[in-house]
C-alpha cells in the first residue's frame, strides 16, 4: 500500500464534507486537510482553512500563517 511505504501524504479537500457530516482525521488517518468556509460552514467568501497532522507540520513552508507569511512578487 502506497500510504503505508511513509512517502506518501494522505491529503483530503473536505469541502463537500464539513459542516454536512462530523469529519475525524485522527480516525480516517488523514495528514492534510482543507475545506472552503463558504460551502457548508456559511462563512463568508475568501475564507477557509487547513489541517496538517503533527507528523507532517515539520514539512509544510512556511510553518504559521500571519499577515508576514505570504511573500508578494512585486
């Protein structure tokens, strides 16, 4: 199995899934997740957000978002 070899990450985009049905990524073994606020949540448009499991948080660049984590090419 492709999952169990440690290279490859279980990624899920659950926006047809939050905020429909209770969504457990400890149970599903789910890495990385995201989901739109906007479908299901009733959030407003632009909004969303992202799972990293403690696993995998070392890889993800940059390791926190702020309003200093984005770089602009201007």
């Amino acid at each position: 199995m492709i999952r169990s070899s440690g290279n490859a990450i279980y990624a899920l985009d659950a926006r047809q899934s939050v905020g429909q049905i209770p969504v457990k990524v400890k149970k599903i073994g789910c890495e990385v997740m995201t989901a739109t606020g906007r479908k299901y949540l009733r959030a407003p448009r632009g909004t969303g957000f992202s799972f990293v499991s403690s696993r995998r948080v070392d890889r993800v660049d940059p390791p926190g978002i702020d309003g200093h984590s984005a770089f602009l090419d201007r």
